[in-house]
C-alpha cells in the first residue's frame, strides 16, 4: 500500500478492507518489534506487541458501528475483548461514541482521520516524520499514544489550512471560468455599458476590442434611435469596422424586456 511506502513500514502491515463507504483498519509497525495478529473483523484488531526491553503487551484497534442502533453490538464485542485480555492493554481506534445531547439530539464527537491522498503531499511527510521521528520510541504503548494524538493535532490543523487554501483556489477558478464565458444579453439595453461590460458576440473577450472615448457610465440603449434600431451613423464613426458589425448584426433594443447574463 502507498501509505506503508510512504511511512517506511515496508510489508508490515495487517489490514480489513472497509464494508461500503465506511469503516476499514490498518495496523501498521516497524521491524524492530514484533506483532502477531490473533483476530479482526470489520470492527477490530488484536494483536500481541512484542520487542526488546519490555513485556509483550496487547493492542486492539477498534471501529464502533457508525449506526447508532448497531453499537450496542461493537460495545459488546469490546467488553468481550476485555474479559480474554490479560496484562497491559492498549485499545485505540474511533469509538464513534456519543458525548451529551444538543436541541434533543445526540451529538456525535468528530475524530481525526488519516486520508491516504495526503501521502501525495510533501508537506505532509514531513509533518508526520519529523515528529514521529522525535521523543521516545514506541515501544511503550504511552508514548505511542501521545505521538499519535501529537501528529494528529497537527495534522488537523494542518488539513484545515490546506482545506482552506484549496477553496479558496477552487473559487477563484469557478469565477474565471465563468467570467470568460459569459456575456449579456441585451434586451432594452438600459443595463450594459458599452466600453466595460461582455456584451458581443465576438471570439475575443466579448467586450468592445478599441474603445472609443465615450463615457463610461453610456449603456446600450444610447445606441440607439428613438424607435429602436441602431443608430448605425454614430455607431460606425467611433467604433473599429469589426465592433461596428458586431453591433449592428444584433438584434434591434426590445423596450420591456431585461438585459440578462448568458453563459456563450
């Protein structure tokens, strides 16, 4: 998997796939210790932590059913887990737990997860191994749980500012995309200026190509004459041959009816 490359772990690994969008394990570890898987499911992994310098020690990673009538089931299936388990125990994972209630409804507490797209990110990397890479080793499972809450603090504050920063540019592409593809549609011509605003059907940019010296704030209707067509004299005397038959192969102003934006 791309994630054991990333973090170095090799083919260490031990794995559940996930049932539908939702649940999945990965136990992961290094060479200098070693883990014998005893069961999993869909919900868990135990497994034996043995190594040099301390007693071996018992490791469950535990998913709670993200159902809330189904977790009865995965507490069940835990406290089981307890009653087989002798010596030193280290249970982690997402409990799916419920914490208090709000307006009647149980609110459900949100917990970092790990997203394996981030492996693409070398930022990322670098987040996760400078600071596993730092403190005491893993061994004893305190430290271990103090690193994984440490790298996930920083990893979520980390997500949040990418998240952030990716909005941001994802907005700004929308707007240019839809600021290059849209002109007017001109109906009583009382809302386009002529000079600043899309409004041609030209290939360009949809606005005026040389603009004439005309005021900024004339609109489309002072285009025209007073029964509606173009005023085609004072068209061709300030504007370039191809604006000016841009302009006239439009259709005549229509009293009544609205200027409106169209996607071209």
């Amino acid at each position: 998997m791309r994630l054991c490359e990333v973090l170095q772990f090799g083919e260490n690994l031990w794995a559940v796939d996930r049932i539908g969008l939702s649940g999945g394990l990965l136990l992961m570890w290094k060479d200098d210790v070693k883990v014998r898987v005893d069961s999993s499911s869909p919900g868990h992994i135990v497994a034996e932590v043995a190594g040099r310098g301390f007693l071996p020690w018992t490791l469950t990673c535990f998913y709670g059913n993200p159902d809330a009538a189904q977790r009865k089931f995965s507490w069940e299936l835990l406290r089981k887990i307890c009653r087989e388990t002798h010596g030193s125990w280290l249970c982690v994972g997402d409990f799916n737990e419920i914490d208090g209630t709000q307006s009647g409804k149980a609110k459900r507490n949100t917990r970092f997860h790990f997203e394996e797209a981030w492996c693409e990110e070398d930022e990322c990397k670098a987040i996760v191994e400078g600071h596993w890479k730092s403190g005491e080793p893993c061994a004893i499972a305190g430290s271990f749980h103090g690193k994984t809450h440490r790298v996930g603090k920083i990893l979520h504050g980390w997500n949040k500012k990418r998240k952030k920063e990716l909005n941001g540019r994802i907005t700004k592409a929308k707007k240019d995309v839809v600021d290059k593809g849209t002109r007017w549609r001109v109906g009583n011509g009382q809302r386009v200026r002529i000079v600043e605003d899309p409004w041609l059907p030209g290939p360009r940019s949809f606005k005026i190509y040389d603009k004439p010296e005309l005021p900024a704030q004339l609109c489309v209707v002072d285009l025209t004459l007073p029964n509606g067509e173009w005023d085609e004299s004072f068209i061709r005397a300030n504007f370039n041959d191809e604006d000016a038959k841009l302009i006239i192969s439009l259709p005549h102003v229509k009293d009544g009816v609205e200027d409106k934006m169209m996607w071209d």
